[in-house]
C-alpha cells in the first residue's frame, strides 16, 4: 500500500534489461555513443518533429531548470502557477539556472493556469519599463500536481496568450505520460502543436531509474543547452545509460502501458474511495487523486501500513474520528490491483 | 584497443546485480532509504571518520562543484592547478557553482602542485583587502590529470600551507581509488589525515554507471551541502539506484580491486612501450599513461583500431613517419592484458 | 507643479555646499578618508548604536540589494509586501545580489505587511526542508509605498514574528526620514529597539544628489558587506563626496527639517483635496498623497503642466469628465506651497 | 607631494559649477531629462559614432563589470593582461556581472597584451567543446595599469586577432583621456576605427568626483545593458548630476587639458627622477611613474610626507639605504609643479 509518490517505485524490467545490455563493451562518453543518438532520432519521430534537439539528463529538477535557463534572462520573469513543482519542489532551481528569474505566481483550479489570470499578469507586465522584470516564459505541468491533464486546446489557449506577448512555453512534463495515456492526443498534439517550445519528459516517475528527455522544439537554443548542462555538472559521461533506459521506456508503447496502467490504478482507487462516501476532491486525470477522508479512516489506514502524504502538507490530524483529513494518494507502474483493493478494505473499516 | 578513457568503459557485474536487487519494492525517495544510509555508514567506517557527512550524486563535475560552492564564497579564489579538472574540463562548473569565484592557477611537474608554487601564490594573496578576490580554498585532484598521484606526506605539506592561510582543502578524487590501490595507504591517511576536508571520490570512471560520493570530514557544511544540491538538480528521486552502486563498489574490496587491476594494465603498457624504445612521460601511478611515440607508429595504430587522444589535444599529426607525436592512454577496469598486448604488437610494427 | 517624485527633486544648498567645500584638496579613496568616518560616528551616535557598521552607496536599489545579499542565503526566501519596492521597481536586484533568492508576497493595506498575512506564510514555510526555498529575511519598507508609516510597535510586531522564526529584518527606508519626520519617533525606536537589523537609510530622494546609508545594527555581517559593495562596482573612490552630503544632510537636524517640510507640503495638498471634494485614498503619513479624481480634472490639470502619475500605472484614462481616476503625487523638500496652492487652484476649476 | 593616486585628487572647478546650475529645478529622473540626452549626443559627436549609446555609471568597476556582462555568458572566457585592473582589482566584479565568466590572463610588457600571447591562447582556446569555458571576449586597458598606452596600431592588431576568433573588444579606458592627450590620435581612431567594440571612458580619475561612461559602439546591446545596469543598482534616479560632470568635462577639450596637465607634471616628475640617477621602469605614455629608487630615498620622501605606493605592494621596504625599491607615482589634473618639484628636491637630497 505504497502511494506517497511514484518516485519511490523501482524500475521496470524492460529498462533493467536495457541496462544490463547497455553495460558490456565501451562506448564513447558524454553522448558521443549510438544508443543516445538512437533516443535522439526515436523521440523526433515519435514528436513528429525532425528538426528537435534532444537531451537527457538524470532529474525533473535539471530538467526544468536547464530549460528554463534557455528560454529566460536573470532579469526575466516566468509565469506559473503557484502550486507549480518549479516554484514549490525545486528549492529554487530555476532562479539558480536562470542567474536570477522571477517567478510569478497566477492561480486556477486543479492547479492548472487559468486563461484569465494569464491574461490579467500579462496587463500588468511591464515590458520595456526597465524598473521591472521582463516577461520572459510561460510555464506549465502536464499532468498538473494537483492531477488534471491540460487538453490539447487549454495548452494551446494559454500558448496563444505567450506567443502573443512574445513569450516561449515551457511544458513540465513529469507526468506526461500518464496525461497522454488519459487523453490518447498524440505527443505532437500535446506539445509542439499546441505552442510548447520546451518539452521536459519524464520517465523516471514511470518506470526509470533516472531519465528526463528536455526536448527543444525550437533548436535554435541547442548549443546553449549543452553549454548548461555541462555547466551544471548534468552531462554524464557514461550517457548510454540513460539513453537506454529512456530508448527502453519508449520502445513499442512501453511507456503508455506504463502510465496508463497507472491511472487505471488511480481510477480503481478513486472509484472504490467515491463509493466510500469519502469525496475525491480533483479530476483524476492521471495517477494522482486527491482526497477528503476521516481522522478515523486515517489512523486506520496507517495502522495498517498505508503510506501517502497529506495534503496540503501542514495539516495537523488532530481531533475525533469524523473530523476531515485531507490527503494525497499516488499510483504507479508498479501498483497492483491487489495493494488498491486492500487500501479500499481499510478505508471502508 | 580502447584506451581513450576510462570513462567509455561499461558497468562492471557486481554493480550491475545490485542495481537489479535495488529495483523491485518501493523505497522512499531522496535518499531516505537504507541503501543510502548504508553507504553513509559503510564510508564513514572505511574512512574511519565518524563524523563525516556523505552525499551522492552522479557526476565528477557535479561533485567538484557543489564542494567548492560550500567552501568558497563568490569573491573566493580557488587555488589548483593549471591543469586541474575544475580549469580545464568543467566548462566553469565551479564558477557556477560558486557564484563566480576565481581559480588561481599553479604550476607543478605532472600536474601536482608545487609547494613553492602555493607558497608564491598565497604571498602575493591580499586577504583583508576588499579590491582582491580573498583567498578561500585549494583544490587537488588524486590522481593528478597527468596520472600522478600524491603521497600522504605530499598532500600533508599542501594541506599545512592551506590550513596556515586559513584555507579548507578539496580533493578531486575522481581517481582516488588508482592512487590508493597504488600506494597502499589507508583512505584516511590519504584524505583528512593528510589535512583534506572534502573528498570527491569517483566511482563513475573505475566500474559504475553514475556514482560519486562527496565526503564532508567536517560536518559543519552538511546542511548547506544539501540545500546546494537540491537547487543544483542534482538530488536524484530514486537515490537508492546511486547507493547500490556505491555499496556494491566499496564491498569487500571491490574497489580497489577494480582500480588495481586499471593500474596494473597500465604498468604492463608503460612497460612494452618503454621496451619498444618510445618515452613514457609521466610517471605511473594511476592508470594514464603519457607517450611519446612516431608518427608512424600512431598512423598504424589508429589503423588497427586503437582508441586514444593526442595530448596536448592540440597537436597536428603532420609530418614524416619518424615525427614525434604525443598520446595520452588510459586504462579501466575492464581492460584485458589481450588489449594491452595487441596495441603493443602494433606499436611494435 | 512637480509632484511625479521625490527624486525628481534637486540638490539641497546646504548639501551642494558641502561638496564644494570637499571637492578641494586631496583625500584617500575607497572611504578611507576623514569625512567618511565622521559619517560613521555621525550616524552611530544618532541612532544611539555604538557598535553598528555604516556603509555608503548611491542608489537605494543598491543599498537594498546589498544588504539582502548579506542577509539571505541564494536558496532563501525573503518575505515582503507585494506592492515593495525590491518586488516591483528593482528589476529584479534583490534576486541578483542574493544569487536567487525568492521574494514571497504577503499583503496587507497601505503597503503595511499585515501581521497575520506574516504569521500565515511563515506557518507554510518549510524551513529544513530540502524541496523548499528555506525562510532567509523580512523586509518592510518605512515609509510605504503607499505613503504609511509603521509605528515602532507595529514594527516591533513584526520583528517579534520574524524573530521567533529565526529571520533577520532589513528596512528600506528610502523615506525613513519622512516617517520619522511624522511619528516624532527618535531613529533608535524606529529601528534597532523595534528589532530592525538591516536599515537602509535613504537621503537622495530628500535632499541629497545620490546618497544612501546601509546601517548594519549586527556588525557581524561587516566585511561581507564591504566585499559585496566592491564587487557590485559600489565602491565609489572619492567616497568622501558622498560623505559630504550625508554629513551635512545629517548636520543639526537638517535631515528632519527638509523631510518635515516635504511632510507639511503633503499635508495642505491632502487637506486641499479633501476639501475639494474629492477621495484621498491612503493615510498621508509621509509625503506622498493617493486620491481619486475626475478624468475632467485630470485633463485640466494636465494641461495646466502639473506632473504626476496615475497609479496604478496601467489605469487607461478614457471615458466622460465625471469618470474616475487614481493618481499619486509627491512632495519634496523643494516643493512650495505656491506649487501645492496652484495644484489645488487648477482642481478646483 | 600626493602622488599615490589619481582618484585621491578632488573635482575640477567647471565640473562643480555645473552641478551647482544642474541642482535647481526639477527634472525627470532615471535619464530621462535633457543633461544626459546631451551627454549622450556630446559623445556620439565626440566620437564620430552615430549610432553608439551611451551610458553613464558612478564607479569604473562598473562600468567594466556592467560593460562585460553583456559581451560575455556566463560560460564565456575573457582574456585579459595579468596586471588588468578587472582581474586585479575589482574583486571579481567581472564575475559576479557575467555570471561566473572566466578571465584567462595573458602576460606582455607594460602591462599590454601581446599579440604573440593572445594568438597562443586562442590557437589553445576549444570554441565548440562543451567541456570548455568558450571564448567570449578580448578586454584591454588603455592607457594600462603600467602607464603604457597602446598606439591605434597596436590596438587594431589586437582587434584583429579577436575579431578572427569572434570576439568582440572590450577597453577600459579608466584613463582613456590621458592616453588621448598623449599619442593625439583622435577618439574614434583609439576606439571603433581600431575595432573597439565597448568603451569605458573614465572622467572620475581625471576631474570629476564619479562619472563614467560606457560607449556602446554596437548598439545591438543596448537594451540589455539597461536592465543590467538597473539590476546591478547602477540606475540613478538623479541621473543629470553625472550627466552635468561629463558634459562639463567635455566641453571645449576641458578632458584633455586635465588630462594633459597630468601627463606633463608626470613627464617633469620622470624626467626629474631620470636626472637624479634613479631608473624609470616603464614608459611614461600616461599619468603614473614606476621608478626604482633606493630605500634612502624612500624613508627621506615618507620623512617629508610624500604619498605614494610600493609597486609591487607586496614588497618590504628593509634594508640598508642604498637597498632598492621601486615605487609608483600618479599624477593627475590637480599635481601642481611646485608638489613635483618639491618631491624631485626630497629624492635629491
């Protein structure tokens, strides 16, 4: 009864076999071998996308930092939304990449970026006026972290807004799998063809060891990435492993299989929770429900051995059985129907 | 023939099981797990430092510099060698991670600095003078770039004249297990007993996939070592992945197993190549062998297959068969005596 | 009419005065020099702070920022109001000074932090967590950018919160002299014995040609400060030019006198306004005035030459002569009461 | 007998009078009133430069730092003279503005750059390799911080070779005008004609009490080095007071008549040390002296009064009276003949 985050599952097989394939023989460091080139050429394709540049780097955190770098100056100002992982997770990685970005904060439900409070930063925004930071980026989670899926025409609505204020998109796309498992849109439908400039995705949540791919849809900004990469201390030299690990996870629809029989996790779990009684709070769009129990169901379900967070994080479970508890249940690759059902049993006491 | 580097070798089998025992189960994430825990311990025993703090993360470059962010201020200057790896192959890692200290550049025979050099260096040093950047540390790396490594009693006087300048010490220890498999002496000796307070020790480049430990002999730093390497991107979500390896490579030896076996390659090369009348140029306590060999005899090599750089890199390979060229050649774990005998068949002609 | 800002103001005679006097002769640079230590004393013995450390620079972004730099870590969060002037008009200074550091918004009415909206963020902060931009500074502005002032116990109020939470507490006081003009506080009170650790005390905006104290109450931060200041190209050489206008700005009470006026001109423009019929929006403690016009008699006054701001500034003035508009005015030491007198004239039609 | 530097002298008499006439009246702050859009024009005319912009700063640190932000990232390689005030002097503000450039220093007599040197270090330079900070700019001093000034000539090679590698050129012209005065080449013949890409023109060390420009030949950058400025604190709000000091500085000549006061009283001083048997180390193309006398001398002019540096600093002055010591002198706009001659008595004995 593990859900306190698919990052503390292991690693699927498939990607373990990869790297024990990968681990004979000797390769030239540093991307300079044929499985990185190979993970290049897989995702342009798979993006429909030729003219992509491709890099892999070992976390979410680099990921999106690096990006973020490329696409704003330190006096910029990125726009996300105030439960982003990029302003809440990152102990402040972008502002470290960036040499000093802002970012600024806009609200929505389901922590997705509503249209309008993009707009309404935007009026604000002072470009030009050399007293305030420039608007520089848009930035969005797909799947959000409060687990809603942007559609296709969202990503596209809020991108139009950037581009029309000159700002490039940046897509943190930790759970972009579990999204485009949900909603069956291509990858192209659901990055580049909506306005994202700068894709980060990311296997390591489903079913990887350690592997992000930062896409450039746009590679005018390929160089400088692998300037900052190395400068960060983010360009491994034995690449190829996770190059496999990555080729692995997308080769045959692995990686959909992966995220979605995560969701489907999710929704079992969501389903079963709703019968309770107890309230899902958000859309269950891929792997994260949100939910609303009892104290009494809580202390229950940890007596048991259940492990999740609650959320928000600074709720003090005090008080009687009925009192309201809030909490956060994450599924994985690697969840078994067994270990819902069983969570269900506690919960229903 | 592949002695490019040691960095293109793969993942040796020892390390290679762990990470396939550490990847079924959950584990909570950013290292609180057991795994990692013990590697915390099992260094801090083979160190038979108590108090030390460990840290992992997956490359050199991001071990060098997130240690030297801890120990220089940004109006720091870091004194090393001109060939240091932190100066010449880290793209400006550490000035990155610093915030923009300076590296103070000496000179020393086979890439060790020299103490009269840091004498010099620290003499003319202005530290209470606000328009000078202050000195604040001296980095070393063991083995040295040129395949030399220090003594104890080398590393000793270094650290001596640090310590009288108020300055903590940094060792780059991506090779540190060729120095101490060549030596015989202890870790500790060879580290904090000798003065040094951070060590870097690399795995990567001696049998693992992606697997340095950063070893804070003062704790005091560990804190601030942590929030550095969040913010860096560098604290991986499934860390126990890192810690197999590393439990794995230090277990019963392995290490310096590994490392000996490198340099024992080495010396069988160094050996033929003397024997075949060409210079070696350095001394060989690692496993890098510095040549001076004809052109002749690289033009068959290259031919045959071998792999390796010209060193200095910026040599032109012109000329007649009996001109000089210069050629670095670096040995691994996973070199075989038949690689070694075959390149010295070829040198031979 | 002048009332766009203070800072569009000249140079008081007697601070002109000063520097022709300073201007012969020759004196060490970088602050080593005779009027630059008077200032020091100066300044210790009018906050009655014996062992506080004083540093001179141009610009009040520059005194801010400095100081931030010394009093949050790069992963820090500094807390301020989201109407603060290193939030909105610095371009993002704090953040570079610091190396990254995060401004958190808190709000409260006339620019004033309120105490519960700093108790609410201070209960979400997550200090020793690794994810999370870890607690660093307060920062409060004296006065307001919406022309209040804190009183000593509502500034102790504040520092009492920052206090507990391990937080040091800077204050921008650009126009710390108005406010203490107004409150007939002594300058001990209205800093350091209210828990202010971090003053930056402006005199350009009243009076002088560029001069800003940063009054470092904790001399432990000292010498980084004076590191900082070098490094930032702050550092003037003839220090002893900024020296002078501090001095004499300083010099029996001038300080006091020249912000007291500036107060008094904001006073008749307030009541003058009032009385007029239309809404002054914002206490006036200090020497900027709020009010809601007619866009008729925003449209006279435009014509007659009066020179302010709309505020907010992204206020489009269209519409009848009865639609509303917001504007702010401010006062100087050099505005007379001919200026206010004739301001009031023209809206009054 | 001050002759321990220029910027220890005052402020030139038309300077204060015309910030006397800027301090009445308001103006509108930031630059944007008439004193410095005529400084702007001033320069452009001056300079026979069109289309350059131009912007004035308080410190010479900053004007480098600020002017070198914007020709290199934060992975860049400047290369400059080991003797250059930007490396020696400025506590890594080039650094902390670039963001962690590195400055890769090059030796040459009188503190000029070779061509020799500088073509070796870009022949060794890796433009491309990720592993390498990348060459970004070439930064030269004129005159140098040995008193030598570069001919247009020698400039225009240097520009050459930086220019072939892509670098744009950088000169900090601190004492430009002294330079001028001397070889009488016109400003634009010392600057863009010989490939001078930014200028740093000094006027605080030769008459004014803190006034710099930066002349951006290439506007291109421009709106970057706004931002930069603003966030580096760097932006007065009371602009026209520098702006005042460099138009009357200059207007009709004035910058050379200063400048060449100080070079002339420095050529009586040389030519009066030459005569008394001591050595003249370098030549005297500028304001500054470096002479070998004996430690006699030295403890005879100290005796009296005498003001100046051991050059180098780190030297200790012990010994018998004939031991030797070598000093440095500068002159500047305030030397008077009888301060000159009065020190020439004193060596003489």
């Amino acid at each position: 009864m593990f859900f306190a985050s698919d990052n503390a599952s292991g690693v699927a097989p498939e990607l373990l076999d990869a790297l024990g394939t990968a681990a004979a023989g000797h390769a030239m460091p540093y991307g300079n071998d044929d499985l990185t080139r190979a993970v290049e050429d897989r995702i342009r394709e798979l993006f429909e996308a030729p003219d992509a540049r491709v890099y892999l780097v070992g976390t979410g955190t680099a990921a999106n930092a690096l990006a973020l770098g490329c696409l704003s100056p330190p006096w910029g100002r990125i726009y996300c939304h105030d439960a982003a992982h990029i302003e809440q997770d990152e102990c402040s990685a972008p502002e470290f990449y960036t040499g000093g970005a802002k970012l600024s904060l806009i609200g929505g439900l389901d922590a997705k970026i509503g249209a309008a409070g993009l707009s309404a930063a935007l009026v604000e925004a002072q470009p030009g006026v050399v007293h305030s930071a420039q608007p520089a980026a848009l930035s969005i989670s797909q799947a959000t972290e409060l687990g809603a899926a942007y559609t296709p025409d969202e990503i596209a609505a809020l991108s139009r807004l950037a581009r029309e204020a000159g700002l490039p998109v940046h897509m943190d796309g930790t759970r972009f799998s579990n999204a485009v498992a949900r909603l069956g849109a291509s990858p192209a439908e659901m990055s580049w063809r909506a306005g994202v400039d700068v894709l980060c995705l990311g296997a390591t949540k489903c079913g990887a060891m350690a592997a992000e791919a930062v896409i450039l849809f746009d590679p005018s900004r390929a160089w400088e990435f692998e300037l900052r990469r190395k400068r960060g201390g983010h360009l491994f030299s034995k690449m190829r492993f996770v190059a496999a690990q990555m080729l692995a996870w997308l080769d045959d629809g692995l990686w959909l299989r992966l995220a979605g029989h995560a969701n489907a996790m999710a929704d079992r779990l969501a389903a079963g929770i709703a019968a309770s009684g107890a309230a899902v709070l958000n859309p269950v769009d891929a792997n994260m429900i949100f939910a609303r129990i009892t104290l009494g169901q809580h202390r229950r379900l940890q007596a048991a051995g259940a492990r999740y967070y609650l959320w928000p994080k600074a709720q003090l479970p005090e008080g009687g059985d009925e009192a309201p508890v809030e909490i956060r249940l994450v599924t994985s690759f690697a969840t078994t129907p067994n270990d819902v059902d069983r969570f269900l049993e506690v919960l229903a006491g």
